[in-house]
C-alpha cells in the first residue's frame, strides 16, 4: 500500500526549509500532500491561492507531491487522505513545545496516525516564512532563502531588492 505523509502548514510563503522537508519526506514516503492551511488568525501576507501557486510552481517535477488546501480538524483530513502520518520540522530549540503539544492531542484525536519530526539542513535552521517577510519588507535580498517564484512574487509585493 502507498505510504502517504501530509505535511501542514501555512507556508506564508514556501521556503528553502519547507522545501528541504518536503525532499526529506520523499526518503521515507511515496506521497506528500502539502496541505496549506489557511490560518486567517495569523493574517497571512499571501491569500492561500497565491500561497498554493507559489508551492506549485516551486515544485515543477515533483511528480509524487500534491497540493492541496485544506480547513478544519487535521486528523479528519489526515483520515480523509488515507495518510499515514504528518510531517512536521523541528528547527532550533523554539519549536519543540508547541509541536510536542499539537502532536500529543492529535494522537489523542486519532492513535492511527503517527506525526513524524524532521530536522532541515543546517543552513536552514533558523529560516522562517516570518523571517523571509521581514527581510523582503526591508528591501533585502531572499534569493537564497526561498525558490525563484516565491522571491518573483515577494519582489511583487515589495518591490525589487538588491
Ligand atoms: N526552516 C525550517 N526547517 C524545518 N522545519 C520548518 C522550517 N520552516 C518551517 N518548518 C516547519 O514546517 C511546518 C509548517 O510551517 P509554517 O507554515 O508555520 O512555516 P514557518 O516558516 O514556521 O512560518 P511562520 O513564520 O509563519 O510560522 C512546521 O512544522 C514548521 O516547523
Ligand atoms: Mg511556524
């Protein structure tokens, strides 16, 4: 049977740490999903076709990664899929409580599936979408820290940088 991973996020937008676990999962996995979620509370700087797009059109070639959109309880739509497991990356130290927290009540939702912790490329450790944002608002170069659609459209939204 296909072993299917669903890798969730709000990818506000796609980066090279998304990117790198997303190649990562494909090791162990013979399906990614990822599945963008909308995450209105954080009021994203991208609408969630413009997130989608830009993963799409990152992943050009990546013929066992789909892209999907996704809304309300993550395990459902895990269930939903026919996955296995969730993927999660763990960067420094910051993410761990709150990704041991959303990983014990989902297996408190459903036992079945199992979340699955990666660990990105070093260079990528402390790479974040906020991170990416901040640096492109400022006029800053994101060249190495994002796949080319992604710094055309941030380029878009803020103008070109150096
Ligand atoms: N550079 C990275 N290395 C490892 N994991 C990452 C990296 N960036 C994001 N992730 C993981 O990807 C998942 C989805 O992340 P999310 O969409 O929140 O991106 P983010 O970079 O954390 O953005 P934000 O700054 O908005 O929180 C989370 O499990 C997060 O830990
Ligand atoms: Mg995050």
């Amino acid at each position: 049977m296909k072993k299917i991973a669903i890798y969730p996020g709000t990818f506000d937008p796609f980066t090279y740490g998304h990117l790198d676990l997303v190649r990562r999962s494909l090791r162990t996995f013979d399906e990614v999903i990822i599945a963008v979620a909308p995450s209105l509370k954080k009021q994203p700087l991208f609408t969630i076709e413009e997130r989608f797009a830009m993963i799409e059109n990152s992943l050009r070639g990546y013929k066992r990664v789909r892209i999907e959109a996704f809304e309300g309880l993550l395990v459902d739509y895990v269930r939903k899929k026919k996955g296995i497991a969730i993927i999660r990356g763990l960067r420094a130290v910051s993410d761990f409580e709150y990704e041991l927290q959303m990983a014990l009540m989902n297996r408190r939702l459903n036992q079945q599936i199992e979340t699955v912790f990666l660990m990105p490329s070093e260079e990528y450790s402390f790479l974040t979408a906020t991170i990416v944002k901040e640096i492109s608002s400022l006029g800053g170069p994101v060249k190495d820290l994002v796949p080319k659609p992604v710094e055309k459209e941030l380029m878009k939204k803020f103008g070109s940088c150096a």
